[in-house]
C-alpha cells in the first residue's frame, strides 16, 4: 500500500485535548463537542498504523486525517532534548492506492522501525526513525497533534499529550 499525504489549508485541525492516560499507556484525542459532531458525520474510517499500535484515523471516502490515538506504553521511550517544531494548524488528506475497508488498521510503519523520544522540558514526544530528518513542514491536523510531512510522506509524528 503506497500512501501520499497532502495538506489541505482550508480545513482546521480536529480540536480537542490530546491526553495520554498512563494507566491504559496510550494516546486518547478527546474531542470537544463541535469536533465530535464533525467526526461523527464522516460516514466511515479506517486506521493507518504507525509503530505497532498508534493509529491514524482516516475518514472513507474523503482521506482526511482525524486524529492520533492508541497504545504506546512509555517503558519503550527514551529521554532527550529535541529540536523545535513549528507546527502549521490546517488538515490534511492521504490519498491510498486501494481501497480502505471501514474499521479496519492498515500497516503504514512496522513495529520497531521507529523509535519514541520524550522531551520532558518542552513536553513534545517524538515518533519517528532514530535520526531525526529535518521536515519541509510540520502539519498539525489535530490539537497538539503534529505530522512532518516532506514530499507527501509521512516522516515523523510529533505529539504534546496532557498526561493522566
């Protein structure tokens, strides 16, 4: 399956509170309540997933990216300082070259082929390969929720969670 993204300036970023909740260790978007009216008129999803079991919600037929959630348990990642980010709030698309089956995870990165870095100062949390590749643009497609997108490839994940 060959995925491309594409960044789409009119529409806004999915709102909400990124949350990670220790207990279950992983990512939660909670929507705010205009965002859950919105997301619940997509008429179906499926998930790309990234690093065994983060997955990318992708609305059917239209592509749009929603949001970021699943399990990431925090004894895999790794403490450090990362570089600065500049996120662009809008939404973004992935065009796929087959068909997407509502409800079901469609393997964009392998588990294991990224690693997890945690900066504790900033708060951001990096998912990407080990060497950090420079982005052409740092795309957040949903509340503190970051996509470093080169050429329409999806480069890295960048994520500033509330934990609870």
């Amino acid at each position: 399956m060959r995925v491309r993204f594409e960044i789409v300036d009119n529409l806004p970023p999915t709102a909400g509170t990124l949350k990670y909740i220790t207990a279950d260790h992983g990512f939660f978007l909670e929507l705010d309540p205009v965002a859950a009216l919105l997301h619940g008129k997509a008429t179906a999803s499926a998930s790309l997933m990234v690093d065994g079991y983060l997955s990318l919600d992708v609305g059917i037929p239209s592509g749009f990216l929603y949001k970021l959630d699943g399990l990431h348990p925090q004894t895999a990642w790794r403490r450090g300082r990362l570089p600065a980010i500049q996120p662009e709030p809008c939404g973004m698309r992935a065009r796929i070259d087959e068909e997407l089956i509502p409800g079901v995870g469609y393997t964009l990165v392998p588990e294991g082929q990224w690693i997890t870095i945690h900066d504790v100062a900033s708060g951001w949390i990096y998912v990407g390969p080990e060497a950090i590749v420079p982005a052409e643009r740092h795309i957040g497609f949903a509340a503190n929720t970051v996509a470093a997108l080169t050429d329409g490839q999806l480069l890295a994940i960048w994520l500033r969670p509330e934990f609870v």
